[in-house]
C-alpha cells in the first residue's frame, strides 16, 4: 500500500534507541527509598530528638494551667465574733466558640440563666470570636448544678466565694465590702485588703475537647488564704450605738447622724455608727451617700464642745484658774459686725460654770486671754487640722486655718467652735485625750495594736477640766438627760448651726461629746445629730440620751464598777421606800401582836439575794435586744 522510500546515496541508515526498563527500575526504587528514609529521619528527629515543640503544641491544646481560688480572710469583733466571712459559691461561664456552634441549645441556657433568649443570643455573637465569657457569678451551687445539669455544649462552672457580713447595715459603714472580684472597696475592707485577699494558686491540668478536667497533672503553686483580722469594735456595743442612734433619729426627724465610743485607755474604737446606712450583703449603686463614713469623712464646726478645750488652753498658759470670775453681763458682747451671745443672761460666772450653763460670752473672754499661737497651737496638739491617724482609708484632715489666715473675730467664734471644723472622731479622740490625763492615744480599728501614748497636756489640768465638764450633766447643767445612775460623767454639749451660703441657715447640728466614769475613765463618746426638726434641737435634748442609753449599756456588757454609789444608794432607798408605801397594811391579827403563821422557805430562798445592777433605777437590769436578721434589717 505504501511505496518504500528509496534509500538516498550518501546517507546512514536510522536506528531506535533502546529502552532500559532494568536502569528505571533502579532509579526510581533508589528516589523512594532515599524519601522514605528521609521521612523516617525526620520523625525520629520530631519524635525524639528535637520534640520540644510540637509537645508544647500538643500541650497547649490538652494542657491548661488554672486557678485555685482562694479564701478571703475572716473579720472578727474584739471577741471573736464574725462580722465578715467568705462563703463558697459558683460562677458559670461558656466558650463562645463552642456554644455558637449549637444555637439550637441557647435557648434552653437563657431559661436556665433566667434571661432572655435573644440577649443571650446577642452576647454569644458579639464574643463568637473568643474562648471565655462569664453567664452567672457568684450563685448558690444548687443553682449552678441545676444549669449545668442541661449540659449544653461550652457551658461550664467554677468554683469562687462571695463575701457575707452577718450583722448587716450596723457595721456596714466599719466594715465597707467587696467587689464582684472580692477585692476591698470601702472600710476595713480596702485598707487591709491586701491582709485579708491572700494569693490564688495555680495548678496544671488536662481538659477534654468539651473543656472537662481529665486529669490533675501537677501542683504549680499552692493557694495561700487570706490572714483573718480581729477589729476593736465590740459587736454588742455597735449594735447598742447603731440602734440608739436610729431611735434618735426618728424621734427627731432628723437627716442623719453619727457617733463613736473610744477605748480610753488604749484608744480602740469600740463603736462607730452611721445613719442612714446600707446593706453591705446587697451594695447597689442607687444610694451612694449611704455609703460615707461620716464620723471620719464629714467635716462639722465643733460647737460648744470646743469650750472645755479653750478652758483647758488658757488654764496650761496660767491665764486664769478654775474660780477666775467672769462677767457675761448682759449676755453679749460685740463680735465684729455681730454679736456672741448667750441664751441667757448668766451674769458673773466662774471658770466652771462658763462650762456648766455654756456660755459662749464666757468662753471668748477667756480666749481673748490668749494669743494667737498659744490658742492655735493648743488645739493643734489635740489633734484639730490633722488627720487621727486610725488609717481609715478617706479620713478628713478637719479645717483649722493657721493665725496668719484669721480675721480680728477669728478666736472669739473658735473658742466656742465656729470658724473651725472637725469629725466626730477628732472631738471623740479629743475627750478621750482629756480623760486620759493629757495622754494622747491615736484612735485604733485593731485590736490590740501598739500604741503609744503622747502627753500632750499636764495631767493636774486635765483633771481639773474634767471635774468641771462633770457639772454639765448634774442639776443645773445643760445635759442632765445623759447622766447615769452610780457613775459621775463629764461632758459638754453643743449646738452649732449649719454654714450655707457663706452664711448660716437656721438648721442646727446637736453634739454631745462625754467620757465615763470620771473618776477612773473607761470610756468617750462623741455624738452628733445632723438637723432635727421635730421638738427640741438643743445638743443635750437630742444628742445627750443617746450617750445616756449607749455608754449605760456599755457599762454594764463591759462589768464596769460604779463610782458614784452614794447617788445610788440614795435612789434605791428612795424606790424602795416608794414600794413600801404602796404595799398594803398587814392584817390586824398580827397587828395586835398575834403570833405570825409559820411558814416553811425553800433554802434557796433564805440565801442573800443577788445586788441588783446600779443601771436600772429600779434594780433590774434592761434587756439588751442586740439580734439582727441576716438579710443586714437590724430588728
């Protein structure tokens, strides 16, 4: 079919190369075993020479390192009473990676969570692109296994503790509270939270794909719990304060009101109540003036309590003596543009009794005995323009201007507490200085704490101060409400009112500041009431009964013996003499002389009764209700 083609002269003829399947062979076995020895070299190398990486990488996604929380440490009061504790609670939370991937189980966690389903919904999206958000914190743990009992996908829970205070708004403003993360916020709580928080462990563990601990692989660092710390208040005595406090406070109608008992003696607070007050177990964000401290944070002109102070002044410089006379007639005298001026016209009046009736016109004479300095630097070392130094976290420095700011009426108005201010803490810490013989003692919120005394005025004219202030609360004195039967007290009240407007409205703030017994001091207590408006607003009126109802308390949970048991004894003879007339006249047989029917007494009976307490007048203690509810509602 096809022609062969003639063979041209000159040319070769053509061969086929040969095709060398053995030398193929050859080749391509030698490339794959080269490979596969290559890749055998390389996860020997991975696997165990140069593994350090790819185990990290495996770990990471296996190996966790978590918290261990930790306990925060426990408050106490002085007697080992709790006042605040950390409860264990749960805290759910979710992978938001993980639970996006399973939308059809969202709603069934809102129902759980007690949310809405579409907010749920919202928040996953917003976080689809992280691991962690938290659902629920700080939850009853029957109420977290009830939401982890649906075992939704990416849901899981933790184990954390919330803060409890068991008594409730009494100590509130004492004790402060904590955040969602159980860090200090206010009060004790934050000054001494890095006492109290401890450090959290750390522990490395292995989860499953579905984030479940599979296995505890090894301890990082152990959990170190909170140090426990035990205040100076006494439980009984600051519910007792708390609760006279709030009586007062209605009778009056006024709008609020402090006050706080010293330790004498040592200088720890033994009380220190506010009102109006809140719920530390349940701290919302509606009523944040609740929330202030207002015997270290608010600042008050002293009033008339400053007098025993400028009496105290000019007796140290020899400026007068305790029966140096002074004529307040006709109850004022100029002040500048204005008038100091007294309630009456006390006429001619000792040195005591310029305490006892509260003169102001009596106090300026005696301060315009002094200079300048002299005044100014007395009050400085009781402590007026400085802090206390208690270390409660936002405690106000007080307003005291130096003589180089001062106007020509500037020392009439202080000596009676104008022109100056001061918290209830500095005019408590002040008493107690005086109670103290002129030992000053930096007030305290822990028991026990090391303080050392500062004598900062002769001991002799302490005393002398001190049996003055006595007169205030004994007949013809402005404060006689806040004696107490079988103890002598010394005292002061005050009236001030209220600065507005570089003026002054006709609201009033009422003090009484007072130490107990006299003749051996145990206690001081400064008590103010800010604007009462219904009845009286005299300081001895308002303020003096609480002092009265508190410190006789106090004397009593405290087993402090009287010192005046002649005013006592004389009362009890008086009640029991009343009794006497009331029973009725025994009848007329043994009238006559007839012989009395012989009645057989229990021996119990025929033993020596128990000596009725001194603080009730009709020789029956009062019952003390010191319960509170633990919702924080003081009962």
């Amino acid at each position: 079919m096809f022609e062969k083609r003639a063979q041209r002269p000159g040319n070769k003829p053509r061969h086929r190369a040969q095709f060398n399947l053995r030398g193929r062979l050859f080749m391509v076995t030698g490339a794959l075993g080269l490979c596969s020895l290559a890749l055998v070299g390389r996860a020997v190398d991975l696997q165990l020479i140069d593994n350090d990486f790819y185990r990290k990488q495996g770990d990471e996604r296996f190996l966790r390192e978590i918290e261990i929380p930790t306990v925060r440490g426990m408050i106490t009061d002085r007697n080992g009473e709790p006042l605040a504790v950390s409860s264990p609670v749960e805290s759910v939370w979710a992978n938001p990676q993980e639970l996006s991937r399973h939308p059809q189980r969202i709603p069934v966690l809102a129902k759980a969570l007690g949310v809405p389903a579409d907010y749920l919904q919202r928040k996953v999206s917003q976080r689809a692109g992280k691991e962690f958000m938290w659902l629920k914190r700080r939850i009853n743990p029957s109420v977290a296994r009830a939401i982890m009992a649906h075992d939704i996908p990416g849901v899981y829970s933790q184990r954390e503790y919330r803060r409890f205070y068991p008594q409730g708004e009494a100590v509130a403003h004492i004790l402060g509270f904590t955040n969602i993360d159980d860090y200090g916020q206010e009060g004790v709580e934050l000054a001494f939270d890095d006492w109290l928080r401890g450090k959290p462990g750390v522990k490395r563990v292995i989860r499953d794909r579905r984030g479940r601990i599979v296995e505890n692989v090894d301890l990082v660092r152990a959990a170190q719990p909170g140090k426990d710390l035990t205040l100076s208040i006494d439980r009984r005595i600051q519910f007792l304060t708390y609760r006279e406090l709030k009586h007062q406070l209605l009778e009056s109608g006024a709008t609020s009101g402090s006050a706080v008992v010293l330790d004498i003696a040592t200088g720890e607070v033994l009380a220190m109540a506010n009102l109006p007050s809140f719920n530390p177990n349940k701290v919302d964000g509606g009523n944040r003036d609740a929330h202030r401290n207002r015997a270290v944070t608010d600042l008050i002109e002293p009033g008339s309590t400053m007098k025993p102070l400028t009496v105290a002044a000019a007796l140290e410089a020899g400026a007068i003596t305790p029966q140096t006379l002074f004529n307040t007639n006709p109850g004022w005298m100029p002040n500048g543009r204005y008038r100091t001026t007294d309630t009456h016209n006390y006429g001619v009046l000792d040195t005591t009794g310029v305490i006892r009736k509260s003169s102001n016109v009596g106090a300026a004479k005696i301060a315009h005995m002094l200079s300048n300095q002299q005044f100014y630097d007395f009050l400085r070392k009781f402590g007026y323009g400085r802090s206390t130094g208690s270390g409660f976290p936002g405690e106000a420095s007080g307003l005291f201007p130096a003589p180089g700011q001062w106007s020509g009426t500037s020392k009439q108005t202080m000596s009676y507490g104008y022109g100056l201010a001061a918290t209830p803490l500095q005019i408590a810490h002040a008493y107690a200085t005086l109670a103290n013989q002129g030992r000053a003692m930096r007030p305290t919120f822990v028991k026990g704490e090391r303080n050392d005394p500062e004598q900062i005025l002769d001991p002799q004219i302490a005393g002398e101060v001190m049996k003055m202030m006595q007169t205030v609360t004994e007949p013809g004195g402005t404060a006689t409400q806040a004696a107490i039967l079988g103890y002598h007290v010394a005292g002061k009240t005050g009236t001030a009112r209220i600065a507005s407007n570089g003026g002054y409205s006709r609201k009033y703030v009422a003090f009484f500041a007072g130490v107990v017994p006299v003749d051996n001091p145990r206690f001081a207590m400064a008590v103010v009431i800010n604007e009462p408006s219904q009845g009286s607003y005299y300081g001895g009126l308002v303020s003096g009964p609480v002092f009265h109802n508190v410190m006789e308390g106090a004397l009593r949970l405290m087993d402090v013996p009287p010192d005046d048991i002649e005013t006592w004894l004389a009362a009890q003879a008086k009640a029991e003499a009343k009794l006497a007339a009331k029973q009725p006249a025994p009848p007329s047989d043994q009238r006559a002389g007839a012989t009395p029917p012989v009645v057989t007494v229990p021996a119990r009976a025929t033993e020596s009764p128990r000596r009725p307490h001194p603080m009730a007048e009709d020789g029956a203690p009062r019952p003390i209700d010191l319960s509170a509810d633990q919702s924080g509602a003081v009962r």
